[in-house]
C-alpha cells in the first residue's frame, strides 16, 4: 500500500471512530433517538409511545 492509502485509511478510520463516539456520548446522556431533534420531548420518556415530534405518518 502506498502511502496516500494509508492516510486515506487513516482519516476513514478517524470519522467512524468519531462517529462512534459521538453516539457513546449521546446514549450516555440519555439520548433514545440518537440524532432526531425531538429526542428529549420523544414519546418514549413520557410514556406514550412513539415520537412526539410531528413526525407521525
């Protein structure tokens, strides 16, 4: 491999590490619909079901 492969797959591996560790930190605070701008009025935590957010179908 050459070296422009290696930091190809250098920086591949840094954005999904940074991924994962943005979804880690999430979770950790509590987050149930990681990445929907409704998770904290999300329908799971009052009890009703589903999101709360105006995306019902």
């Amino acid at each position: 491999m050459t070296p422009a492969d290696w930091i190809a797959v250098a920086v591949l591996l840094l954005i999904v590490g940074g991924a994962v560790a943005y979804l880690i930190r999430a979770k950790r605070r509590g987050a149930k619909c990681v990445g929907c701008p409704y998770c904290k009025s999300c329908g799971t935590k009052t009890g009703k079901g589903g999101c709360g957010g105006g995306n019902k179908r």
